[in-house]
C-alpha cells in the first residue's frame, strides 16, 4: 500500500528531493515498472469516466495502437538503457565539478531537475525539427486521439509548468500548432527559446500528423517516414540535397527555408478520424491477444528489473 501510494506521487512528481536520490545505482526503484500498473489502471478509469460523462470515449483501435507503439519503442530501450547508464558514469567519472556537488542535496537535486528538462525540451525539439530523429518520434504523433494513452501531464501552474492545454497544442496539426511547446515538466524552456503557444478555443486542436497516415499498423505507424525519407533520397538531386534531407525539418524540400514552406493542409471540421470497423470476432480476438502480450511485456519488464539489480550485488 505505501508503494502504492509512493509510486502515485510519483507519477504526479509529489515527491521530497530526498525522497528521489541514492548513495547507488542498485537502490534506484524501477520507475517505469512501478508506474505502468498504475498508469494502465488510469486508462481504465478515464474510460469509464468517459462513458459517464458521455464523452467521447478512448477507442480501441487507436488505445491498442499507441500502447503497442509503446511497448515497441521501449524494446530498444532494454538494451540501449545500460548504454545511457554508462554514458553518464564516464561522464561523472571524468568532470570534477559533478564529484564537487554533494549527492544528498536539494541544491544538488533541482540544478539536476531543471539540467534534465532543459535537456528534454532541446532532445524533444531536434525531434522535430531534424528528419532523420522525427522518423523515431513522430509514432508518437500519429495518434488522432488524445488521452491517457497517448500522454499523462498534470499541473495547473500554466505560465511556469506544462500542462494538458499546452501539449495539446504540441500534439496538433493545425497551423498554429506546428513545432509548438516542446516541454517536458517546465513551459518556461518554450517561453525563452520563443516555441510557446496557447491553446485557441476558436480553433479546436486537430490531433495527429499533418499528412494523417491512416492506418493502425504498427509497422507501418513505426517505419512510415523513414520509408518516405528512403523515396526522398533517391528523388532528390545531387549529394548536397541528399544529404541535407536527413538533418533539415520533416517540411523541407530544396529551395524552402529549413523548417519548410510554413503551408498546411487546411483542417476540415468536424474532425474525420481513421476509425474503421472491425467485425465482432476479430475484435475480441485482438484484444485477448493484446491482453496476452501486454502481461508478456509486463513479465519481461519485471524480470529485467529484478535481473538488474541482481547482477549489482
Ligand atoms: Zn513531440
Ligand atoms: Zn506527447
């Protein structure tokens, strides 16, 4: 009950500084475990209050698509993490400044706090702003709903923290949407480097990719743009534009500023989303086997941690 409890306030970042850093690595919690139970339970909860409420509710189509794009984008991650791990010990090992700051102090947690977001907010805009890294993340974006399954922030502090009006925003594909509110737990990062936008209630937000991709594949919700990318480096003339295509933003095309031309498509409202229908067998059919590979995922997660700590002892 008291993990419980903590893993709540941790999803929700309520918890003490001294209640988030170690004297080692091995009594690091496993995060991502601790709240995947926690947060799955939410999505059942917000499904219900939906249906309640006479909301529109999550649909299971695009729920199974972003969960699945979730399980499949935390596979490289079971083996890279170690990677990320060792990166900041040599890092640590190598600069006499980090040694100099003491690892039990709050000062010491929130230059660490506010160090990493400053770095979430550039990691995420180069995300969006260079082709080759948007092929990873813009699986991410493909979502034509937006709810728990496709993100979780909570604050109402807006002018300072991100909130779920903020990255609404971000997750639109409206114009005035476009490489908006990169943010992570702060806004203010938006604010400084003039990437903040608000939200337009005369303008609902559209969600999903600006040419919507029109399919729950995973495959092809994974690999689309780097397919696109592929046809884009044979069409294109000379080693120049080649190889400008992979570090220049997802719009642009010779002759257009980085970023690309600044033209949309118009949005259409009310808002038409993929939805197709599935006859009721292979509806249920999917979702038992999802079920099934989601508790595998969870079992696997498990265990790794488990393993992890094992092998540090
Ligand atoms: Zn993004
Ligand atoms: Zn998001």
């Amino acid at each position: 009950m008291a993990l419980l409890f903590k893993s709540l306030r941790a999803m929700f970042y309520l918890l003490l500084p001294s209640e988030t850093y170690f004297e080692n690595i091995e009594s690091v919690p496993n995060y991502v475990f601790m709240v995947t139970e926690l947060f799955m339970t939410f999505q059942i909860l917000e499904f219900f209050i939906c249906i309640y409420r006479g909301k529109n509710r999550p649909r299971l189509n695009d729920t199974f698509s972003s969960v699945t794009a979730g399980i499949v984008s935390r596979i490289p991650t079971l083996f890279l993490q170690s990677i990320e791990l060792s990166a900041y010990i040599w890092i640590y090992d190598r600069q006499s400044l980090f040694k100099r700051l003491p690892w039990n102090h709050p000062v010491t947690y929130w230059v660490a706090f506010l160090g990493i977001d400053l770095g979430y907010y550039w990691f995420h805009r180069m995300a969006h702003e260079v082709n080759l890294f948007w092929a990873t993340h813009q699986t991410h974006h493909s979502a034509e709903d937006y709810n728990l399954s496709t993100a979780l922030r909570q604050a109402n502090k807006r002018i300072v923290v991100n909130t779920p009006s903020h990255h609404r925003v971000h997750h639109g594909r409206n114009e005035y949407c476009i490489d908006k509110n990169y943010g992570g737990v702060f806004i203010i990062w938006d604010r400084i480097f003039g990437t903040f936008e608000k939200e337009r209630r005369e303008e609902p937000v559209a969600y999903g990719l600006v040419h919507p991709i029109n399919t729950f594949d995973p495959i092809k919700t994974q690999l689309c743009h780097l397919q696109y990318m592929f046809e884009q480096f044979f069409k294109l003339d000379g080693w120049r534009n080649k190889l400008a295509l992979f570090w220049k933003g997802p719009g642009w095309y010779p002759g257009v500023p980085r970023l690309g031309d600044g033209k949309f498509p118009p949005i259409e409202y009310p808002v038409k989303v993929h939805n197709p229908e599935l006859p009721n067998y292979v509806a249920y059919y999917t979702f038992i086997h999802f079920l099934y590979v989601l508790i595998q995922y969870a079992s696997v997660l498990k265990s790794r941690g488990v393993s992890r700590v094992k092998r540090q002892q």
